[in-house]
C-alpha cells in the first residue's frame, strides 16, 4: 500500500521496473566475467597490453551504464519528475551502446544483432508510453 496522496507504480509501470531490475542484474553478473577475465586474461591469442585495454575499456563502460541503471531505477521507486526524461536517456543510450557493440565488437553478429533488437524494442515500446501515458503523468509529473 502506498502512502496517502503518493501515486502507487502499478499496472505497465512494472515492465520499466522490471527491465531496470534485469539489466541490473545483467550488468552486474557481465561486470563479474569482466573481472575474471582480466584475472585470468593469459588464455588469449592477443597481446597482453591490447587485451587489458579493450577489457578495461569495457569494464568502465559497463560500470557506468550499471551506475546509470541503478540511478535511473532509484529515481522510478522514489517517483521522482526527472525519471521519464532521465529513462528515455537511458534508453537511447541503451541504444548507442548496442550499435558500438554491433560495429566495434568482436563478437558474432547474431549476438551483436539479438542485443540490438533488444534494445531497439524496449526503446520502441517503451518511449512512447513513457511520454504519453496517464498513469505516467499521475505518477511522476502532476504530484
């Protein structure tokens, strides 16, 4: 229950909670194989120097988009008026990294592709409810 004259998050509200939370959790287990990678980083065929950059790099990249999702996901529970304009942001640069990984990255592009279409679909899906929404505007913007 929610405290009088506090809006409640219900009904597609929980879908951004819960992608927020995923990518949360994602961010967090992706940012654990980065550091065990860096440990044990002597099983590559590349340079030392080169692959520490390009982990390292990838690491800091990482940290902060689970820096910015943590941020993005207290703003939603703490029904602050900035979280429709900081989530939209986030989602966009959700986004952008998706195409730096689709372009850079030396991974498959079934893999680069699936986490671009992800991407792609949450932004597609969820910007605009974010900005035309009733439950949106009760919750976050009229109070």
């Amino acid at each position: 229950m929610c405290p009088k004259g506090i809006p409640c998050i219900g009904g597609w509200l929980w879908l951004p909670v819960s992608y927020l939370i995923l990518t949360l959790l994602s961010a967090s287990l992706t940012a654990v194989v980065f550091l065990l990678e860096l440990v044990n980083h002597s099983s590559s065929t590349l340079p030392a120097h080169t692959l520490l950059i390009q982990w390292s790099a990838s690491l800091v990249t990482l940290v902060a988009m689970w820096a910015f999702t943590f941020w993005t996901l207290r703003l939603l529970l703490r029904r602050s008026r900035r979280f429709p304009k900081i989530f939209i942001i986030w989602l966009l640069v959700g986004v952008l990294i998706a195409l730096k990984t689709f372009a850079f990255s030396p991974v498959t592009d079934d893999l680069a592709l699936r986490v671009l279409f992800w991407s792609l679909l949450a932004a597609a899906g969820l910007v605009p409810y974010i900005k035309r929404s009733r439950r949106v505007k009760n919750t976050f913007i009229l109070p």
